[in-house]
C-alpha cells in the first residue's frame, strides 16, 4: 500500500513528466491516471481537482524558487551580483525542470481556469518585483546606470529570462536556458550597471 503523501508526489512527478513529453500541452485526467498506474478516481482522493494538481505544481516552483532567492537577496552581494544569481537561478531551475518550465510559460494550462493563469502571472510577477527591488538598491547605492529605471530595468530583465525559457520549450528542451548565459549577462550588466 503506499502511502497517501507519496502517492500525492507521484501524481505530481508524473504530471510534470508529462508536460515536458507532451508538446500540446494538454495532459488529461485519464492519461494522468493510466501513467501513474490508478484509476482515476484514485487521481480525485488526492486532488479535488485537475486545477488543485497544477496548483500544488505551482507551489513546488514557488518553494523551490523563493527559499533560494531569499537567500540571495540575504546575502552582503553586490545589487549585479544578485541579479544575476536570481536570473542563473531562475534558468538553471527551468533547466533541470523542463515540464514545470512549460508551466512557468503558460503553455500547459491552456484551456485551464482563469485562476491558474493568475498563479502562474502572479509568480513571474513575484520574480520581477524581487529584481525591482534589487535594482532600486542599487539605485540608492548608486550602482545603476546613469538614468536606468528600477522598474523598466526589472521588467527587461523578466523579458529576457522568459525569453530563454520560451527558446528551450520551442526547442523541445535541446537548447539549455542557460547556454551562452555569462556572455548574455555581460552584456546586460554593461547596459545596467556602473
């Protein structure tokens, strides 16, 4: 018999499978439950709902991505220092997470409620308020430059992480987000940056 918890994180695990493989995005409640290997009744003792699963998807790429940006923006590093840790970060997570990366595009809830496109907005806009305040950081300590907005420098740096992560699903996860990263950041800390 396994246990109710482990059971939970295998229905996860297999959903987040299955949106990396399945490159329409949609991934049905009896696909789901033949590839995990129940029935999918079994599917609605642990979520109420297909949304619920994409929910509880949701707040593993939160926890996931927040318990580390937090550690940053901790840190004593330089306001460039921790953009570009957040955004390495960000990618690197994408990476090694190619089915939650279609989930962070918007890409597999297509059709879904208007409730998980607002999740998932609301986490790109989490990630973008964190890089605002780092630049307005660097703003007081007179690290950005010359005239560079905080918020358009933020909303830039948002742009072009999606942007990666875009190119890596279109590439059915052959192009790794994080290739040729160092020299891109260089260019982006040039423009950014004194």
């Amino acid at each position: 018999m396994v246990k109710k918890g482990k059971r939970r994180e295998e229905i996860l695990q297999a959903l987040a499978r299955m949106l990396e493989n399945n490159t329409d995005g949609r991934v049905t409640t009896a696909a789901l439950a033949q590839e995990v290997g129940v029935s999918e009744a079994a599917l609605y003792r642990h979520f109420g709902s297909k949304g619920q699963m994409f929910e509880a998807l949701i707040e593993f790429i939160e926890e996931s991505l927040f318990s580390r940006v937090n550690r940053i923006l901790e840190s004593d590093d330089a306001a460039d220092d921790q953009c570009e840790q957040i955004l390495r970060l960000w990618l690197g997570f994408a990476g090694k997470n190619p089915g939650l990366a279609r989930l962070m595009l918007g890409e597999s809830i297509q059709g879904e409620s208007d409730n998980l496109k607002g999740r998932v907005n609301q986490l790109m806009e989490r990630l973008e308020t964190q890089l605002k305040q780092v630049l307005k950081q660097a703003r007081l300590q007179s690290r950005l430059s010359g005239d560079t907005d905080a918020v358009a420098g933020a909303n830039l740096l948002v742009a072009v992480v999606h942007g990666r992560i875009n190119q890596f699903s279109r590439s059915n996860f052959r192009t790794d987000p994080t290739e040729q990263w160092q020299a891109q950041w260089a260019i982006i800390q040039a423009g950014l940056f004194e």
